[in-house]
C-alpha cells in the first residue's frame, strides 16, 4: 500500500507508482495498489497523524511504500512525526536500510574532490534509543522548566542490528564500522560491548568502532572507508542525511525499514522529508522514493529483476543527463519520470 503523506511525498509517490505500472504491465504481473492517509494529511482528515483506519490498511496489506509526513502547517497539536514513529515501532521495523551511492554522470555534484566509486549502507537501528526511551516529558516553569528524553537501549535491541550489520559486512566482504559514543553515552558503552559478544560469530569480518564525532568528519573526508556502517537510532539519522550531502542532494537516498527475513512485509521510505520548501511545485527529485520502491521489491517481493529495471533505468536516465533542480537539471519532477519511463521502454 501507498501513504504518500505531507508535502513532496505525493508528488514522489505518484512518480514512484507510474514507474510501477509500467514495469508490471511489462512484466504482466498485477499488483493491487491501496492508498492510506499518515502525518498531517492524517491530521487534517481524522485528527491523528496515525488512524486505525491506517493501521487496519497496513495489516491487511504489506509492503508500505511511504512519501513523507510533516510540515510547518502543523507546528501546534499532534505532531505529524508521531505517525511515521508509530508506524515504524507498530510493523516491528528495528532496521532502517540506508545505502547511499555517487551515481555515474552525477560526479559534479558531490561536494567531494574524489567522489568516483563512493558507495555504502548506513545499518540505522530504528525502534530503539532516544527515539521511543521513556520516561520522557516536560515539566517545571520558567527559568526552572525542564525538557527530559531518554536514551536508552536493550542488549537484545543492539544484538540483532549488529548482526544484520555483520550479515552484511560478510557478504559483501567489507569491513563493519560501528558508530557509538562510547566515550560519554552508557547506551554506546553496551552497544560496543555487544558488537565485541556479536564479532565472535563473525570471524571474517573486520570491525571498526567510531566515535560518532569524528566519523561525521571522516565520512566526508573519507568517504570511500564506509562500507557497511552500523549505528544507533539518532546518529544513524544524522548521518544518513549527511551522506545525502556527500552524494550530491537528500533527493538521492531511498531506505527501507524492516525486521526479520527479507521476503517479509516493510516500510520503504525515502530518507527525505516533505521539503515544504518545494512543495507543490512540481520540483521534488522522486529518485529517493523509486529506490525505496526497488528496496520494496528486493526485501519484501524478492524480485530482483523488477528491482534491477527500475534502478538500472533510474541510473540511465541521470547518466543520460536527466536531472531535476537540487542536481543541477531543470527536469520537473514529471519530466524526470518521464525518461526513466522512456529508458525502461528501450
Ligand atoms: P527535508 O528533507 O524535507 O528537506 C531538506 C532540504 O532538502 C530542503 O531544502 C528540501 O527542498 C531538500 N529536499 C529534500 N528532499 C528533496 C527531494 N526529493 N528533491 C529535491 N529536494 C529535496 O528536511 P526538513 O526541511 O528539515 O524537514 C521538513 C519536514 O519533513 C519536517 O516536518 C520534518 O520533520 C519532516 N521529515 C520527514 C521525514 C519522513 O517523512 N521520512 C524525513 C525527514 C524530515
Ligand atoms: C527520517 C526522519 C524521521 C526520523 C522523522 C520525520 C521522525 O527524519 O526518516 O530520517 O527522525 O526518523
Ligand atoms: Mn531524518
């Protein structure tokens, strides 16, 4: 199902559906599409950025291609956020997939000197740490006013994100890189003790722990040593958006967000968000929501030959000069669908 959300998002979605249909009508399998409401349009229809109207739609249907929720129209009362957080944490999905990547033609735009070959998955651990810690809340007046999140994790929550980051590092014979804090934060210091428990069953895999701080200035300087990164809630947030700058624009990165085995239902999400600085103008870059729908059919539908035509036309097409604003183009974003459409009919 589809909950295309708040400002670009249904402009990214609806791209993101017409590629869809051409590639299943081409392919001639069918696929039943349904549509649902989250964040501020969810507000604005129900009063909740997550109605159980959604949620009874997201049980009934998987995999959920998401846009983006938020936006300054809702500033006061619930919080558009709230739904997407809800979302994630009621499907389950502890791993947030962030692969990032220098496109072919797309060099010009990386802000780095040497940006050939740059490519790496940021491992986000997604239901856990500040995120959903309690207790947490307001309270106090004035000068005395306090603020109180709580950043906690459970060993069991770090083990399974750390071996997913392990499954990955193996398969792809690279190093892992653990981001922690653990020189201040107790959360890191377990998180490093178990990725240390974790290795023991990954002999091959060489492990690199971080220190978050200077892992952000490395990743810019050196980028290529960030294969497979593995890392907590927040940091993982931060840095993904950090590696939308070093590929060029945030309009680039597509995730998914799971749990489990793969061949099970998600949320693919691209790790954008509703940019109400271009909303409603036809300029939204849709590359991030068609990876999140290529994530889809490799995690949850195990197509890999729908996945691959989608993204090989996706790359041919900006290879081919096709590029919306925030790449330095001036396609729309119906005009850069248009010539993914147009390579995946050659
Ligand atoms: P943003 O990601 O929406 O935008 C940051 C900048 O990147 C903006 O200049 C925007 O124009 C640009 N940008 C982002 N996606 C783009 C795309 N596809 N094409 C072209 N340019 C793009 O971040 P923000 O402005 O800090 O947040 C706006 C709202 O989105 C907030 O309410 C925030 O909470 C929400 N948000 C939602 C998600 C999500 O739904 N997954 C993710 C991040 C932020
Ligand atoms: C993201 C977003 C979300 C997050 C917000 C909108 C709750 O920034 O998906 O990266 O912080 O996880
Ligand atoms: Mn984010």
């Amino acid at each position: 199902m589809v909950l295309a959300g708040d400002g670009i998002g249904p402009e990214v979605t609806d791209a993101a559906l017409r590629v869809l249909d051409v590639v299943v009508r081409r392919a001639g399998v069918a696929v039943e599409v349904t549509t649902g409401v989250i964040g501020g349009a969810a507000i604005d229809a129900t009063g909740e950025p997550l109605p159980a109207v959604t949620l009874a739609q997201v049980d009934r249907n998987s995999p959920v291609l998401l846009g983006a929720v938020g936006g300054p129209r809702w500033a006061k009362g619930p919080r558009p956020e709230a739904g997407l957080l809800e979302l994630r944490r009621y499907m389950g999905l502890w791993a947030n997939l962030r692969p990032f990547e220098v496109f072919a033609g797309l060099e010009d735009q990386s802000p780095l000197k040497r940006p050939h070959g740059i490519k790496g998955l940021i491992i986000r651990e997604l239901t856990g740490g500040a995120y959903f810690g309690e207790p947490r809340g307001r309270g106090g007046e004035g000068e005395q006013g306090w603020a109180l999140d709580t950043m906690i994790y459970h060993r069991y929550e770090i083990e399974r994100i750390v071996r997913l980051g392990f499954q990955y590092a193996e398969r792809a014979a690279v190093p892992l890189t653990s981001i922690d804090k653990a020189n201040v934060l107790e959360s890191s210091r377990l998180w490093r003790e178990t990725v240390e428990q974790v290795r023991e069953d990954f002999p091959a895999v060489m492990v690199q722990h971080r220190l978050v701080d200077a892992a952000a200035m490395d990743l810019v300087i050196h980028s290529d040593q960030f294969q497979v990164v593995v890392t907590e809630n927040l940091f993982g947030d931060i840095l993904s958006d950090l590696a939308g700058g070093l590929v060029g624009s945030l309009g680039l990165l597509g995730s998914s967000s799971v749990s489990g085995q793969p061949g099970t239902r998600g949320l693919f999400e691209p790790v954008h968000g509703s940019a109400p600085d271009i909303a409603g103008q036809g300029l939204a870059n849709p590359v991030g929501a068609l990876l999140s729908l290529v994530g889809l059919m490799r995690w949850s539908w195990q197509d890999d030959a729908l996945a691959d035509a989608i993204e090989i036309a996706v790359k041919e097409a900006l290879r081919s000069g096709a590029r919306t604003r925030d790449i330095g183009g001036s396609d729309s974003t119906e005009s850069f669908t248009q010539a993914v459409i147009k390579q995946l009919q050659t």
